[in-house]
C-alpha cells in the first residue's frame, strides 16, 4: 500500500545520525545495528541532516525529534553520550523540521539537573529523555527523582524505556529494568509529570495499555518495534478508547521511515485516529505550534 500523505506525521523519537556524532560511538556497534536489527551500511556509516530530511519527505513525516541520547555513564568505554550541542546545531539549521530532546544520566545527580535545565532553558529543547536499561536503574529508582521533578518545575515531557532491553554491546550486558510497572509509582509521586513509555513496553504491552488507562499523564511511545508486529491490543489501543495516549515514533535508525508508515497505513487506523496518534496527540502533549 503506496505511503499516504494525508497526515503531516510527527517522529517522536530519532536518533541523530551524522558521520561527526558517529565517529565518537564505540566501535563494537556493528554486531547490534547491522548484524541483529538490520540497520544498511550507508545509515550505520552515517548520513547528513539533508539525508535525513529527504528520507522523512518520503515518509510524509514533517518534524522529527532528535534526542542528545545518553547511552550509559560517560566514563564507561561502551557508553556513547550524544552531546546536546550536536542536537542544537541540528535544530538551529533547520527549525521547522527538527526539535531537540534533552538526554539525561541519573548517575549524574545535581550536574544532570542542571545541564538538562540548560538543554530546556538556554538550547529551546522541548522534553528529556532517558535509558533506564542503560543505567540498570529502574524508572522509580530514587536517582531518577531529582530530574523529574526538573521536568515538572520546566514543564517538559520525559520519554523513558520501558519493555525488554537488548545487548547493545557484549562487554557490557545491561538487564532489563524498564518493566512498565515502575512507571506507576513515579506517576502517583508526579501527578504533574508527562510520563511517555517508549518503545510499546514489549513484551510487557498490557502492562504499558495498563499503565497508560490508570494514569491521566502517561503515554505511549510507538517506536522501535515495527508496526506488522504489534501485538493485537495494542493496535486496539490505539485505535479505540487509547486514541489519546499513544505518540508515532521510529526510533530510527531502528525503524526506517518510509517501511514505518507504510506499515502504519496497512493498519488500516480509523481517519481521526491516524490524525491524532501520527500528530495531534505529539502537538498536545508537548505543546507544540499545531
């Protein structure tokens, strides 16, 4: 089924991918995105921001969110820190397609608090987000307290990992610690807090639906896990009574753009359902220029 183009889509979660920022990555990521996700050589090499773009205008996708991603403690040889300048620059070129995601290290205490502070305030970025995996802190660990309350006082979303971690790299194994459960106790301690789920909470979906119907302010992040492989409530979800609470993301380069909506369109979602889960409900929760 050709892309349709009907909805000007919002990517919530994208990974910034210049030869610049990769050149910084570990060198052992070759057997996770080439080898088990099946990410082509040219984007694992990486590709420009004019790349990108041509690649979301295939897609039908106006706006991606880039995410200064932090993968682990920054003295660690397998983590991989996405500076938040690499991220601002993007934006600044090109305003109208890009915003910015604040990344965030619990590890880090005060200094996380106040550099996300300076990604929100002083860089325009417009939420934070977080690999509790990377970490092996679980979403209701007490080091991440003091960056939502941040998130609150700036009034930002906060995107977190829930569901089954992969093995990014052998040397470092990380444990699965974002079951969509935890997510409940940092929800009734932050009423306030925007809470997004991404990456659907496989293979702890109906905890994630779970989490998402009890509580007013959490969501749904879609990304990762390609559309055709959605478990059946999911799509349900979405469709129905959570139409509301889910937000369209690839995670790319984990998920190409164009296969994406491609197989969000053989969904066959309902017309205002499509509208609201590929952009409205992104140009709501992160209070967007609709």
């Amino acid at each position: 089924m050709p892309i349709s183009n009907d909805v000007r889509a919002i990517d919530t979660v994208v990974n910034i991918m210049t030869p610049e920022v990769l050149a910084k990555r570990p060198k052992d990521r070759r057997e996770f995105f080439v080898d088990k996700i099946g990410v082509d050589e040219q984007t694992f090499r990486g590709i420009t921001h004019e790349d990108m773009l041509r690649r979301m205008d295939a897609a039908g996708i106006e706006r991606s969110f880039l995410i200064a991603s932090k993968s682990g403690v920054a003295s660690h040889p397998a983590s991989f820190q996405v500076p938040y300048e690499a991220v601002a620059e993007a934006v600044r070129r090109y305003p109208d397609r890009f915003s910015g995601l604040a990344g965030v290290d619990p590890t880090q205490g005060m200094v996380a608090v106040r550099e996300l502070e300076h990604g929100i305030k002083d860089l325009g970025f417009i939420g934070a987000h977080g690999y509790p995996h990377w970490f092996e802190l679980p979403p209701d660990h007490a080091r991440w307290y003091p960056i939502y309350a941040k998130c609150v006082e700036l009034d930002v979303p906060i995107q977190l990992q829930v569901g089954q971690s992969l093995v990014y790299s052998r040397s470092a194994p990380k444990r699965s610690v974002g079951r969509p459960i935890t997510l409940d106790a940092v929800a009734c301690d932050f009423p306030d807090l925007k809470l997004i789920g991404i990456h659907v909470g496989i293979p702890w979906t109906e905890e994630m639906i779970a989490m998402a119907w009890k509580h007013a302010n959490v969501f749904i992040g879609s990304d990762a896990h390609s559309p055709k492989y959605w478990p059946e409530s999911f799509v349900h979800y979405i469709n129905t009574y959570g139409q509301n609470k889910v937000i369209f993301g690839t995670d790319f380069p984990i998920l190409g753009f164009e296969r994406t909506m491609e197989e969000i369109n053989d969904l066959q979602l309902r017309p205002g359902v499509r509208q609201k889960f590929l952009r409205d409900n992104a140009v709501r929760i992160y209070k967007l220029k609709g």
